[in-house]
C-alpha cells in the first residue's frame, strides 16, 4: 500500500486512482528496490496502486487489532504492507496485511516470506479493485492461500474466501460478525469497517477476546 497524492508523467500531474505498471522486471530486480520501495511484483511486472486516506486509515485499525489479538494469544506474527510474500520467481506481492502461525515462521525470512502466508487482507481501493479481486485473488487461490480478506471501503463489503478441501468457500458481508477460521478465536463485526471515525481499538478488542 502505497499513500500518494499524485505523479507526474511526463509532464502532466495525475491524481488518484490510478495503477502504474512496468512490464518485463525479473525478481532480482525487484528485490534490489528495498524496503522502501512502492512497488510489488506481480506476474513479472512491477505493479503500484496508491492508496487513499480511508484505506489508510482502515489499514492501521486492522493491523492493530489483529496484531494485538495474535499478540495476547500467542499466535504467531502479523506484518503490515512493505513486506513481500514470495510466491514464485515471478510473484511476490506485498499484502496490506498477512498473519502467519507460529509453526510457520521459519519462513520469515529478513526480506520475504518464502510461501503463502496464512492470512492475507487486502483493503480494496478504486484503483486497485482489478488487481485485489482478480489478479491477486487467482494467484492466491494457486497458492491455496487458506484465508484472504477482501475490504472494500467503497462498496461496504467484506468478501473472505476460505480454503475448503481442493476449492474455495466465499462469503461477502456488509455486516454482521465473520470469523476467522485460521486466527483462532478471531472474529469483527463488518460493520465496524463502515464506522467513521472507527471505533477504538482497545473496547473491540475487549469484546472479541472476552
């Protein structure tokens, strides 16, 4: 997740939303970038979709609460956006947020996560909807990713699909409590997502582990 304002291209200032794409960059190059870096491999092409405020802002409530929940629980480890899940030579996406159990942290390497993690959440924006909801997602389900989170500010949907035997099961919610069933004992209520300003960290949490 990358918080831009906007780009000039030759010459010519662009807003958001938008997606820039460079075609034909190997893995080497890629992880040359840094930590810093914007960019995610995707298919052999560098790949960046800005980010808005709202998804910012849905992004650090999430991350803390998962993070906090798994961290009382003992878990395993939750990363944030910047951290690449290397997949294949050719795809190491940088989810908004991954969880990764504990008897999977050997994995965890200093610069990616060798492998699908998890669980992976991706906060949908205008921009970035094709990419999340087809691209990402077809790549996960190859990667039999057992759980991925699709937020989706605008439309007020959550969509999960979870790993069922050699398929998937999918649910899409715009409220109402979904669990789950890889974060044991971790559930939201959706509508919580919606919330402007959204609720503190500190009561959810409460009543999700109580």
């Amino acid at each position: 997740m990358a918080l831009v304002d906007a780009i000039v291209v030759n010459g010519t200032r662009v807003e958001p939303p938008f997606v820039l794409v460079k075609p034909g960059v190997s893995e080497e190059e890629y992880y040359r970038l840094g930590e810093d870096s914007n960019w995610e491999l995707l298919g052999g092409k560098l790949v960046m979709s800005p980010s808005s405020d709202l998804q910012e802002d849905i992004f650090r409530w999430l991350l803390r609460l998962l993070d906090a929940f798994v961290e009382e629980r003992d878990l395993g480890i939750v990363r944030g956006s910047r951290y690449p899940m290397r997949l294949d030579k050719t795809w190491s996406p940088e989810p908004d947020l991954m969880f990764v159990r504990t008897e999977n942290t050997g994995r965890m390497k200093p610069t990616r996560l060798e492998g699908p993690a998890d669980l992976v959440v991706e906060i949908v924006s205008e921009s970035s909807r094709d990419v999340d909801c087809r691209d990402k997602r077809e790549r996960y389900r190859q990667a039999r990713v057992p759980e991925y989170w699709m937020v989706d500010p605008l439309r007020k949907e959550l969509t999960v699909d979870f790993l069922a035997g050699n398929g998937y099961e999918t649910r899409t919610l715009a409220e109402g409590r979904i669990e789950s069933r890889i974060v044991s004992g971790f559930w939201i209520e959706t509508s919580w997502l919606w919330q402007r300003p959204l609720p503190k960290v500190g009561p959810c949490l409460r009543e999700i582990l109580a």
